[in-house]
C-alpha cells in the first residue's frame, strides 16, 4: 500500500476473535494452493466460467430483443425492459453496478429500460465465514485473526463487488475491512463484454447516441474499482483535500492491514442519509450543503469528482445528537479530469448563465464534442439546463419542485431522446458520464432530504475565481501530486 502521513500501522493485538467454524481444511489448503499457484488475476477459467453464467441470461435477451426488431414485431419495451432486469437481477456482480450508471445517461438505454435498471440493488449474497477466513488468510498470511482483537463473521454490508466486516485492534480502535469477492476481475471483463452486446441491439436498432465511448469509461472505472491500492491513493487525497474542514469526513487508512484486495480503514460511525427525511428544514439544509461541498469542492479546486453519490457510500455523523456534516466512505470510483474539462464545466455554466452562445459551443467543444451543428447543440443545452437549472437562479429553492426522486430528470430525458433521434447518433464524450451520474445522483439525495437552499450561491463560492492556472497550482501543492501526474 502507498506510504501515506495520514494513514496508520498497528503491533499485532491478542485473538480474542470468536473460533472459526468447522469446515473441510483439506478443500481449503486445495484452494489456498490453486490461488497461491495463479494469482487473483483475470483467469481464463474464471472468465469462461463468467461468460458461460453471463451468456445463458444476457444471450437468451438479446436474441429476443433482436429477433423482435428484425422482423418488425410490435416492441413492448416495458416487457423487454422487465426481462432485462430479471436478466441482470438474477445475475448480480459488477454487470449490475455498470446497469445502474447507464441508467442515469439520456439514452445509452431505452427509457423503460432506465427506468427497470434503477431499481436494481447490488445485494449480492455475502461471502460465507470459512470463505472469509480463507480470503483474509491469502491477503494477510496464515496468522492474520492475531493481528485483530477480534472480527465479526458477518459482514456488516455485503455490495457487487466486496463485502464489509467490522474490526477491533488491541488499543480498541474499529475498523472497517472491505474484502474484495474472487474471481472479480474476470467478472467485470465477461460482464462488461456481455452487456456491451445488448448494448449494440439498441444502438443498432433505435438509439440517438452512439453508447461505444460511453461503455468504455464505465468500463474502464468498474475495473479500477477492483485495484484496493488505488482506492487508498484515492482515500489519502481526499484526507488532504478536506484537512480541517468539519463537515466532510475521510476515514484513515491502516496500510499494515491492506492490501491490493483487502482495504481496512478507520470505522466511522453514523446514520444513514434517509434517517434525516423528516428531520428540521435546518438540519436537512446543513446536510445538504455538506454533501454539496463533499462533491463541487474536488472538482472545482482539484478536478476530482466521486463519481457514485449513492445513498450507501455516506452517512451522516452527530454533534450533541444533531447531524453535522457526512462521513464519506468509499473511493473506489473517483474520475480525476484534465483541467481543459474543469474550464469547460465552468465555462457552460457562465455560458448558460448569461446567455452566450459562443461560450456554450466553445465548452462542449472542449469537452469532447464535435461536428456540433445549431441544431445539436440546442439539443445538449435542453439537458444541459436541466443539469444546471438550480445553479443558475439566486434565489432559494428546491431542487425541482413537485418531481419525485424517481421521475428526476425522465421528462428532459425523453426531450432529448426525441431530439437526438432527429438529428442522428451523437457520440457522447467519455468524461459526460461521471460528471451526470454525480449531478443526477447528488440530485436525487437533494429531492430525498426536500432540501430549499440558494443553489447558486453553493456552486459560485466553489468557482469562485476559478481558473487553470489556479487550478494546477492546487494540484501542485498536494502532498500527493505524483498521483495526479497522467491527467
């Protein structure tokens, strides 16, 4: 693990953990040996195996879906779309959580199928105790339970890609050990391949924008999720970016007990997010500016963005029994931008803002779009209006008044899919994915708590004077810079 001045190392404490359960050792020291022999890496067994699993649901989908536009087949998309999520749901692993942030891109899936995808939950069931045992042992070495003063059996949360289970140390202090599941790495590259498949029917049948870019940085981030060592690079600049600051907290890092797939960390307690809903229009307004600092105050000063503001990567600490700011626990997906693109988001917003047309074209060409016709752009802008709307008005407000959090952003959505349609495929940069999963998620947390603020207020203290230069200078001075190097 990187040598970070804010994460921790601890002696050995005495195993007062509960005794393992009983299990068959000789299959166990088999398959100690088997992983010792190949290695966590992206196996062609464990690819072949995935594929086989994948292909059964997704293959048998797509046929269908095919099928029914080839031969011009009245399309309920409704139906397909419920197929599709029986498909995945069935499935679980990392091809849910690539489902899930397609599902907040206008158009790289059919509505009905956006709609279908939200609703999934990476609730993989959790990896029994003799296997934990086993995994930790490969991470941490044969007398790992001695190195904790105890460890709970079961995991306190169990995702697509790992699971959580809650620690203690001699001198007391609790940990929180993210445990990757096996064979991950050949789940993301047959999962991805097989829905990059379905993907193809709707891009080749109906879509308005071409998904290829699209698919490639999820693609890309999902894989990086899988390397513990960078999320610990993550987890160190983000405990340098909030230094000082009380609303945001970052969890240390132990390193001595960490490894590329093995993150044991600070355990901060909290509630979670939904616990406040009914909370005081103060405390829920405090809450809100937290999280809206947590996620523009990266990017505006640093280029960084958490690019997954789900409702299980944060919880929410107390003062004296009231809220006071979030702890924020997972940095697996963090997007790292080049300035050019932080000036462009600034500069579409001030574009939008003032009504600049040529500042609006410059942006989006800045972001990667091109061949950008009268026509496209007014298209980008519908949902660029959408992003933007509550930063654009001084005044205090919700963020879209009457909306539900499931129906945020659907009606624009369709605005554009009927546009893009029009006009022919568009390829959407690779960057817009990150950057509308952290507004449409940071949205519908906002909904959720009915938060009234003066939106544009909190957007403009963070750009405030913003430029590159500023910008790289920022980046610069981290004590972590190195890690910033490629962007």
């Amino acid at each position: 693990m990187p040598d970070d001045s804010s994460s921790k190392s601890h002696s050995p404490a005495p195993d007062s953990s509960a005794a393992p359960n009983e299990r068959d050792e000789t299959t166990a020291n088999q398959e100690d040996r088997h992983d010792a022999l190949t290695g966590e890496h992206n196996r062609l067994g464990g690819r072949v195996k995935r594929y086989a699993k994948v292909s059964s649901g997704m293959g048998g989908f797509v046929v269908r879906a095919a099928g029914n536009r080839l031969f011009g087949k009245d399309i309920d998309k409704g139906r397909e779309a419920a197929d599709l999520a029986q498909v995945l749901g069935g499935l679980k692993g990392p091809l849910m959580k690539v489902a899930q942030l397609l599902a907040t891109v206008p158009d790289a899936v059919p509505q009905e199928y956006a709609a279908e995808l939200a609703h999934l939950q990476s609730d993989a069931p959790p990896m029994g105790w003799a296997f934990v045992r086993r995994r930790m042992k490969t991470e941490l070495g044969l007398g790992w339970q001695k190195r904790f003063a105890s460890f709970e059996h079961e995991p306190s949360a169990a995702a697509s890609l790992g699971q959580v289970h809650k620690a203690t140390l001699g001198d007391g202090s609790e940990l929180a050990c993210k445990l990757q599941y096996p064979d991950m790495a050949s789940a993301v590259e047959a999962d991805v391949k097989q829905l990059n498949l379905a993907l193809s029917v709707h891009r080749s049948f109906q879509s308005a924008i071409d998904t290829r870019e699209v698919a490639k940085e999820i693609a890309d981030r999902v894989k990086e999720e899988l390397d513990y060592e960078r999320e610990a690079r993550h987890m160190a600049l983000y405990r340098e970016i909030f230094d000082g600051q009380d609303e945001v907290r970052v969890p240390d890092l132990y390193t001595e007990l960490s490894t590329k797939r093995l993150l044991s960390m600070e355990w901060l307690h909290g509630k979670p997010m939904l616990h406040y809903k009914e909370s005081s229009q103060e405390e829920r307004n405090l809450l809100t500016a937290a999280m809206f600092r947590a996620w523009w105050y990266p990017f505006a000063h640093f280029g960084i963005i958490h690019g997954d503001p789900h409702l299980g990567n944060y919880t929410v600490f107390e003062r004296e029994d009231r809220p006071a700011g979030i702890n924020l626990l997972d940095y697996g997906c963090i997007r790292i931008f080049p300035v050019s693109f932080v000036q462009g988001v600034v500069d579409l917003y001030h574009g939008l803002r003032l009504d600049d047309r040529d500042r609006i074209v410059h942006a989006y060409e800045s972001w990667g779009f091109d061949n950008l016709s009268q026509e496209l752009v007014d298209v980008l802008n519908i949902w660029a209006r959408f992003i933007y709307g509550p930063l654009l008005e001084d005044r205090v407000r919700s963020i879209a008044d009457g909306v539900s959090p499931a129906q945020y952003g659907r009606g624009q959505a369709m605005k554009v899919h009927t546009e893009l349609k029009r006009l022919g495929p568009v390829t959407v940069p690779r960057e817009f994915v990150f950057m509308d999963r952290a507004a449409i998620g940071l949205g519908g947390v906002f909904l959720h708590l009915r938060a009234e603020m003066n939106f544009y207020q909190l957007f403009n203290e963070q750009i405030e004077d913003f430029s590159q230069e500023k910008l790289k200078e920022a980046r610069t001075s981290l004590r972590h810079s190195a890690w910033l190097a490629d962007y």
